[in-house]
C-alpha cells in the first residue's frame, strides 16, 4: 500500500470522498409534516394557480444603480476572473507538488469547494461558473497562440447538454464511487482528463461548448437559472422571482439526462449510507465498485424514466403528442434537485468548507500557513442538529413548492386550457413522489 | 405588480408553510404516548431518533458496548446504528478473523490494529454531533455506524 501518508489518505474514505461525519437522519414527524405539507400545497396548487401562463422574460425589479453599475463593469469582473485564475493556480500547485496525505486540501477544494460551493453560489448569485471558469480562459489563451477564431466550429451539429450530462456522471462517479478518490493519482489523472476534453471540445465546437456541454458550467447555469439576481438581455441587473430563469432553461437534447443525472446522484448519495445497502454491497461476492456503478445509474434511470412515464401520462390525458414533452417537463424539476442539494450536503459545505480553507493554507504540506489560516478549527455552529434538520426540511419543501407551481406554469404554457389542470396531475404526482423519496433518504441514513 | 402578487402569494405562503413545518416537527415529540414531551431548548433530535422506532433502517442496539465480530467479508451483528448522547460512552469490542486495522471517523480518527482471533476493545466519548463510521480496512467493510446526539 506505500508509506503510511497514502494509507492514512486511503482510510478516511467515507460517501463524500473528504469529511468524517454525516448528518443525524431527520425526526420521523419531519418527514411526515414535510410531506404532508407538499402534499396540501400540490393540491392547493392545482385548484387555485393562474390559468394563463404568467411569467415573462423581461420581469424583474432592477437593482439599484450603484450595485448595478458595480456589476457590470469590467473591472470587477476582471477581479472576480483573477481570484478565480489565484485559486486554481494554488490549487495546482498543491496538485501537482504537495504531499498525498489528509492535509493536502485539493480533494477538498474539488469535493466541497467546486461541487458544492458552486452549487450554493450559482443558486444565490447567478450562472457564476461562466464568469470563474479557468478552462474559458485556457481555451482563450490557446486559440490566441493558435490564431484561431475562438467561437469557430468545426462543425453545424451540437452534441446538445449531452457532454454535460456524461460529465457530471463521471464527476458523481469519481466523488462517490472511484476507489482511493483522495489520493493525489487519483485527482490528477481525473483533473487532467476533464482539462483536456474540455479543451478540445471548446476547440472543436467554439466558445458555445461552455456553454451547453461543459459539465460545471451546466451545473452552474440550471442552478443559477433558480436564482433572483439576473441580466436582462436588455443588459440592465434585476431581481426577479427564481421561477422565471427555470421557466427559460433553452431545452435541448440531453437536457432530461443533465436533469435526471443532477437529481440521481444526490438521491444515490444520500441512498448509499443506508445500511441495508452497504451491507450488501460489502458482503456480495460482486466487486463492491461494479454494485455501486449500477446503484448509481439505476438511481439517474429510475429519475429519467419516470419523468418520461408521468410526460407521456400528461399527454395522453392533455391530447397532444409525447414527442419531447419529457424535456420540456424537466426543467421543473430543477428546484427539486436544488433542495436535495442543499439538505443532502448543507452541512458537508459549511464544516468542511472551513476545513478547505484552513488546508488550503499549507498547500506543499510542508507546514506552512501562507494564508494565516492554518491554526483555526473549524466551528460547529452549523452543524447543530435542530439546524440541520429545519434547513433540511425547509430545503426539500421549498424545493417542491417552487418546482410544483414551474410545473404548473409549464402545463398552462403547454397544454390548451381546458386540459392544463388534468395535464399536469401526473407531474405533480411523480413531484411528490420525488419530496416523499427525499425525506425518507433523510430520514434513513 | 398585478403578475408578481400572483407569483409571490403561493411562494411565500408555501415559504412560511415549510418554515413553521420544520418548526414544529422539531419542537414536538414522536408519535408513541409514552415519551416525555422535552422542552424547547432541549436537542428534541436525538430524543426523536431513540424513540422513533417505525423504520428498521436505524434499528435496535442502544447499549453502551457494542460487540462485532467480522468473518471474512460478513459482519455480526448486521451493520446498524448505535445511538448515543454527546459525552456519553461507548465501548467496541472487534473480534476478527484476520488482521486488519480499525479506523472510526471522528472521535479524534481513531486507528487501532487487529489481530485475528484477539478481541480489540476500545472506548470513544460522543463528543461532535453527527454519525460516524466505524470500519476495518483490510478489505474495506463497514462495521456499524454511531450516532452521536
């Protein structure tokens, strides 16, 4: 196994990759209250929304000016761009010259930093990843030294979301499943992968590949679609309700895969610290990574193909054609992967967050504390139980509120009036099937 | 305005729902009669947890010594959860086959190798909040789980 620094690493392998602890499983009254709660608004939500479709694209209240003209100038994304180009810089320093032991903060700064703090940043502030990405500005700086036109493709056709989709497979895969995912082999060979196709594919595509097909600036951009803060097309900041940018995700082929895949790989997180199910993955004679690969893409099928029995339930009740009602539907299920997210992995980002940044001080493991946080502990506050457990709750409900009343505007926009209301019957229900799912997951771990 | 208040009434309405929701489910006691109601300061979390005893998931063992004992690949008793309070102990006696290396997440990350066929007993004080894992190494099984409320 090598010296005893790679077997530390190797042994503090727990679900998430980084992280010792998992939350306490919610009060079985939570569980009840939430669904219940989901539930009564489901039906509210049916007899009482508006019957015509209801959001716009221009709608919004424009931000001050003073924030607003912050925001748009270019020196402050100039800023935003160089912490962002600091950051993965130091990261790679600690990638490629730091010491493989549990100190080394890169699979913290990949687990915790990027999949989550991302996430949570994209669902307050916007599509950030297309502003922070460094592969943008790598593909940039290629295509200058190359002389090549760097919105130039190669090609008419577009893979649609679908590299995004196969991408965040991989990344649920690597953080979830990959044996010694920890280990600085491990990371640098997924790193440098994901790097190179990237790269090519924004070669081969142009700039749009970011876009569409990049696997975190797709995470980024359907989660940042939930959030308040957003730039019309007119080019003025506004805050709006988070439902109109999930009403505007441009649906695309592959777009129901991203979805089901986002919504699948938390729902499998959360499923794989049930003890009936380790269990039986470790005591199979099946190698344990084979059990798991097909828990984790059963969980993404199961999501998929559930979204497309309750479509083509809605359209044989609504009479319209099936033919891609299931990707139009997916977007309303958005704010129900977005509650999953911040339930399943509230308290991963807010303990071990501290601990990324207090390791990220000493990146050559040479005991340094280049960034003055090398001492600290992180602090518990937020982990606190009852704290846990209503941000639970109130994440998953709100979740299914949101997504309830999306899929609402959906059926009004698609279906004919007299049809909308039974039309979206099948929705709702697969939705809080989805809630109900989501609080057991919670509920059992 | 008109299209926002339409917008805005189920949303917070449905907001203020799911607050008071999660509210009251942590305030209140599990369903069987007989437990104590606890008041609000009180972590009602864990008293929840211990009393709950509907799902078989998170069932039985809440003594304060846990005894496993692992066969090659299989681990007796089945993997579980044990529940216990924030500076209360728990000891572990491991009994295994082969040689192999105990790690339990948090508790300070403790590691302690095993021999086969001698029992190795150690004992942990809940100290943060949360579940940690309790494993072997050599394979990788997971031997049962501790909740600490």
């Amino acid at each position: 196994m090598g010296t005893l620094g790679f077997a530390a690493v190797v042994a503090s392998l727990p679900a998430h990759g980084v992280g010792s602890r998992q939350d306490l499983p919610l009060p079985f009254t939570a569980v009840l209250i939430g669904a219940a709660v989901a539930l009564l608004v489901s039906f509210v939500a049916l007899g009482a929304l508006w019957p015509e479709p209801r959001l716009r694209a221009d709608a919004g209240r424009p931000l001050p000016s003073p924030v607003a003209r912050t925001l748009s100038s270019p020196v402050f994304r100039g800023v935003l761009v160089t912490l962002s180009l600091l950051l993965t810089a130091w990261t790679l320093v600690a990638l490629i010259f730091g010491k493989d032991d549990a100190n080394n903060p890169v699979p913290y700064v990949v687990y915790v930093w990027l999949w989550v703090g991302l996430a949570a940043l994209s669902l307050v502030f916007g599509p950030v990843w297309a502003w922070l990405n460094p592969v943008r500005r790598l593909h940039l700086g290629v295509a200058r030294l190359a002389r090549l036109d760097p919105d130039a493709s190669m090609t008419t056709r577009s893979p649609g979301y679908w590299p995004a989709a196969l991408g965040l497979f991989a990344f649920t895969w690597l953080e979830l499943i990959a044996p010694d995912r920890t280990t600085l082999f491990v990371l640098r060979v997924a790193i440098g992968t994901f790097v190179l196709i990237d790269l090519l594919g924004a070669l081969v595509f142009g700039r749009g590949w970011f876009t569409r097909c990049d696997p975190f600036e797709v995470w980024s951009r359907l989660y940042g679609s939930l959030s308040p803060l957003y730039r019309r097309s007119d080019g003025k900041w506004v805050l709006r309700t988070p439902l109109h940018g999930a009403n505007a995700v441009a649906v695309d082929k592959g777009l129901l895969a991203t979805t089901s895949v986002m919504l699948g790989s938390t729902a499998y997180d959360g499923f794989s610290s049930e003890p009936r199910w380790y269990t039986f993955v470790q005591s199979s004679d099946l190698p344990s990574e084979l059990l798991m690969t097909t828990g984790l893409l059963g969980m993404c099928l199961v999501v998929a193909l559930s979204l497309h029995l309750a479509a083509a339930v809605s359209a044989r009740l609504a009479d319209i054609p099936v033919r891609g009602l299931a990707a139009q539907f997916a977007p309303s299920l958005l704010p129900i992967a977005a509650g999953y997210v911040v339930a399943h992995y509230w308290s991963l980002l807010t303990f071990e967050g501290q601990n990324t940044l207090i390791r990220l001080s000493d990146p050559l493991g040479i005991g340094a504390n280049w960034l003055g946080t090398g001492g600290l502990t992180a602090n518990h506050a937020l982990l606190q139980p009852t704290l846990v457990a209503v941000v639970q709750v109130v994440a998953i409900v709100t979740g299914h509120v949101l997504g309830v009343v999306l899929a609402h505007e959906r059926a009004v926009t698609l279906f004919q009036r007299r049809v909308a209301v039974i039309g979206q019957v099948p929705l709702l229900a697969l939705m809080v099937g989805y809630t109900c799912g989501g609080l057991l997951l919670l509920f059992s771990s | 305005m008109t299209k926002m208040t339409w917008l805005k009434r189920p949303l917070t309405l449905a907001l203020g729902l799911s607050v008071a929701a999660a509210l009251a489910s942590c305030g209140q006691t599990a369903a069987p009669a007989a437990t104590p109601v606890t008041p609000p300061g009180h972590p009602a979390i864990g008293t929840h947890a211990a009393t709950s005893s509907a799902t078989p998931s998170s069932s039985k063992p809440t003594g304060r010594r846990m005894d496993v004992t692992v066969q090659g690949k299989k681990v007796t008793p089945a993997p579980a959860t044990v529940k216990i309070a924030v500076g209360e102990s728990l000891t572990v006696v491991v009994t295994s086959d082969h040689d192999d290396q105990l790690h339990a997440h948090g508790f300070n990350n403790l590691e302690k190798d095993v021999k086969a066929g001698k029992p190795l007993e150690v004992t942990v004080t809940g100290a943060q909040t949360g579940v940690f894992e309790f494993e072997l190494h050599h394979p990788e099984l997971r031997l049962f789980q501790v909740a600490v409320s």
